[in-house]
C-alpha cells in the first residue's frame, strides 16, 4: 500500500527511530511492503520508515536505474535494520540532495565518501558492507532519519540550497538526489 510520506515540518520527522526487536514478523513484513510500495511510487532511491510515520529504525533503499538519479550508479536494493554505520576515512565529499520529505528542494550536503554499514535482514541475518560514493550518500541519508535529521540541517552554505526548478532551470542538468 502506497503510504503518505511525511513533510518537514511534522514533528514525527525530528523524532529518534527505536531499534526493532522482532525479526521474520508480518508486521514487519507488511510495513516492508508499504514502504516499497510508497518508495517505487515516488521513484525515490530510498524511504526510512520515520518518514510514513513509523517510529522503528528500518530504512530500504536502492535501485538499478532511477529516472530521478539518471547519473548515479545503481545501488543494490537493501532492507537494513537497526543499522550502525562507521565512517572508513575522514574524507568528506559535498552532493546534491533531495528529500521526498523535503519536495520541490535540493541542498549541497557533505557526507562521508567511505563507509562501512552494519544491521540486519528483515529475518535477522547480519549486513555488512563498505561502500563509496552515491551508495555511500544515499545510506547516510536515510539514517540520519532514524535520528530525527533532514538533510537541510546538514547543508554548510544555504546559497547552495533552494527550490529545484530555480537552482537548475535546465531539467536536463538536474542533479543526483
């Protein structure tokens, strides 16, 4: 079922996300589904569920070809529960975000170019993964909503943030979200 995703703004999105307990539930199975469901329907690269308005620390993500990302690479489609992730150098890398939260805008946010993602499968098996760049960028960006934080609160330079249509008037030139 495709479910109404929260905007900036509700106080649900500031909110800490609570680990998940248990694992191989049709709870947790049907709140699976309904955050795919809602995530293809947006043709998002990801959607965590504090964003539908459940307080639980399970983000999905990923896609092979995305008509929103048409330079990113694709990225393995992942369920992660109760992720930890752990920066692999100190190296920062800036890039253009959006938000299905946060529609019709885009900021510069930095993020780390390495990392290494831990957490689970919807039946508990363990993740672990070191990746770079749009993968690296795009499980950054769903985790920080299971800790209450939208990517304008990450931006350095509000010069370099602002409605999509204004910032790049040329759709084609469109940046990766």
């Amino acid at each position: 079922m495709i479910r109404p995703v929260l905007k900036m703004g509700d106080p649900r999105l500031f909110q800490q996300a609570r680990p998940l307990e248990l694992f191989a539930t049709p709870e947790l199975h049907s709140l699976i589904v309904d955050m795919e469901d809602t995530m293809q329907h947006l043709e998002g690269a990801g959607l965590a569920a504090p964003q539908i308005g459940v307080g639980l620390c399970v983000v999905i993500f990923g896609f092979e070809d995305n008509p929103r990302y048409p330079e990113a690479g694709s990225v393995p489609y992942t369920v992660l529960i109760n992720p930890v992730l752990t920066p692999l150098s100190d190296e920062i890398e800036e890039g253009w975000e959006g938000c299905l939260s946060v529609p019709g805008l885009r900021g510069m946010v930095p993020r780390w170019r390495y990392l290494r993602y831990t957490g689970f499968d919807p039946f508990g098996q363990p993740i672990e993964r070191s990746v770079d760049g749009f993968h690296a960028r795009v499980v950054q960006h769903e985790c920080d909503h299971l800790n209450g934080i939208l990517y304008p609160m990450r931006i350095r330079d509000f010069s370099r943030f602002g409605f999509t249509e204004e910032l790049f008037p040329d759709a084609k030139d469109l940046p990766e979200e």
